[in-house]
C-alpha cells in the first residue's frame, strides 16, 4: 500500500480553499512526449484529454486513428501531440490510475453489502490499473492508496467498511482531487452516494470547480432509493460527471451494480487518450472551451457520440508588477 489516511472534517476549509485556488493556475500537467512511445513525466506542457467515442447503435467505437480526430480550443483547431488508442500496445500507454469514492454514510446500511460486493467485482476486471484510490467518506473522510499487489489488502478494506454518519460527499471528492493533481496519466473516478450532502465544508460549486480544473474522468453511480429529495443531488452529480466527459447511473435499488459497473469497466478499456500544445500562450487562468470532434467520413460513424471533458483552465501566472 502506498499511502492510508483519515482526513478530518473539521479544519479543513482553508487547506481546501487554498488547494481551489492553486488549482486553476496548475490545470496543464507536464509531460514528455515521444511519437512512437509516449511517455508522461517531464517536458512539453500538454493539455491532456480522455475520449470514448459511442456509435449510433450505443457500441464503443475502439479502431479510430489519430486523424480522425479534430480539436479545436476556443474554435481554434490544435495539432495532436501524443495519441494512445484502446489497441494501442499496454507498455506504450499512460498509466491508468483508478480512484473510488464510496459512500458509507448510515443512509447506506441496507444496501452496503451489495454495493460492496459489485465495486469488488468491478476492481477485480480493471486489472490494468497502476493503483487504485479508496476513499470511503461518511462523517470523516479516510483514503488509502493501494497498488495492485496490495489487492488483497484493498479487498479487505472494502469488506470491512461499516455505515455510519453524515455524508461528506464533497469534502471527499475534494480529498480525491488533492492527491490524483500529482499523478500522471490517465485519471478515472467511479463515485457511488446514495444520498444527500449533509457534511461537507467544500461547497458544491467548489466541488465542480475542482472537477473542471483536473483532468479526471469520473463516472458517477448515484443510488436513488425513490426518494424524490434526493432529485437536486442527482442533477448535481451528473453535471459533475458530464462536465469531465464520464458518465452517470442512477439506478432505483442496488440490483444492476453489477451491470453498471461492467459498463464503466468495458467503457475505460475503449478509452482514448491524447494530448496537445495550446497554440494559446496567454497565462490568465482562464476557462478554455475544447471540443473533440470527428473528422473521419465512415458511414459507421453518422451519428457518433464523443463524449470528453468540455474544457480547462489556462494557466496563471501574476501580471508583473
């Protein structure tokens, strides 16, 4: 295991606030990049995007090639810089580094056993990750960071959860943020909630702040119970997933986890990944709109879906005095 920590609620506002503000003027990772083999530590800084691209039939489309994507950056069109495809060869991709947010607030008393059950059988066929964050939030927040020898312990971990308190929905995603900003790579978060904030200092717009200033994809699985209070919630967490071009569920009862999360899992394997140098080089911090678009003219794509995140924030830098 890499790291295990209990985040407490209280105190946390300002190292928060602190970590909103930096987060904006640090959006572009850096990464080296090489045409053959791309590699993702030092060098050029690229602004990086995960795409899945979904045909008129619902299928993931997984055979696409770099020309046939088109970006374009505040209608600006930009020149890919690394492309990595679902066939590309698994040495030569980024590292996938899988994140799950789980809800283990009281509200979760009845159906915790089996959503803990189906995030076991989801974790066990992403077996390609590098490592894998938990964090399991209700009142407090803990997080660990486990790779893939540490499954077992991982495993553990999970099984050993016990539903108690508020829910700090927010406060936990923020916690999440904190710790993938220094990773590199492809970033994917599954987040499961079944109910409302209750807990949380980070407000949600902070909360969507943070989302729109990583570079994570998150797919978010929010457990309705047919409780029409939980509607805003839910509206919430989909803007936050579809703001980063992943997904959401909202399903009734707990009986289709199973489904759900083999949906997410086939979905991160027909992921593409690729990368550019905005031809943009002011430094005022401001949000970029990015769209992805399709260039290719196979018929087999009328109709195609692109999903990715809508954009990112500039990088900052203060005005000399």
């Amino acid at each position: 295991m890499i790291e295990q920590k209990l985040v407490s609620t209280r105190g946390r506002t300002q190292s928060m606030t602190r970590f909103i503000l930096l987060a904006a003027a640090l959006v572009i990772s850096p990464c080296s990049v090489a045409r053959a083999q791309p590699t993702f530590t030092t060098g050029i800084d690229l602004v990086r995007f995960g795409v899945t691209v979904i045909d008129r039939e619902g299928n993931f489309v997984t055979d696409l090639v770099e020309g046939d994507f088109e970006i374009q950056e505040e209608g600006v069109e930009q020149s890919i810089s690394y492309f990595v495809g679902p066939n590309t060869p698994e040495a030569t991709s980024p590292p996938l580094h899988l994140g799950l947010l789980f809800d283990t607030s009281a509200s979760m008393e009845t159906d915790l056993r089996l959503a803990r059950t189906a995030a076991i059988k989801f974790l066990n066929t992403v077996r390609q990750a590098e490592d894998i964050t938990l964090v399991d939030f209700d009142t407090e927040v803990r997080v660990g960071r486990y790779r893939q020898s540490d499954f077992p312990r991982l495993i553990e971990r999970i099984r050993g959860q016990k539903p108690d308190g508020w829910t700090a929905l927010y406060d936990a995603l923020g916690v999440y943020l904190d710790g993938a900003a220094a990773q590199d790579g492809q970033k994917i978060l599954v987040l499961y909630t079944d109910g409302s904030d209750t807990r949380s200092e980070v407000s949600y717009g902070e909360a969507l702040d943070l989302v729109k200033a990583s570079d994570v994809t998150v797919y978010a699985i929010g457990f309705l119970k047919n409780d029409p209070g939980n509607a805003r919630l839910m509206r919430r967490v989909r803007t936050l997933a579809e703001t980063t071009g992943g997904d959401v569920f909202l399903p009734l009862t707990a009986d289709p986890l199973d489904e759900i999360y083999a949906q997410i899992a086939e979905e991160i394997a027909a992921r593409y990944s690729f990368g550019y140098a905005s031809t943009d080089t002011r430094t005022d911090g401001a949000w970029r709109e990015v769209r992805v678009k399709l260039s290719s003219t196979r018929s087999e794509l009328d109709g195609a879906t692109v999903r990715t995140r809508r954009g990112y924030f500039g990088p900052y830098r203060p005005p000399e005095s």
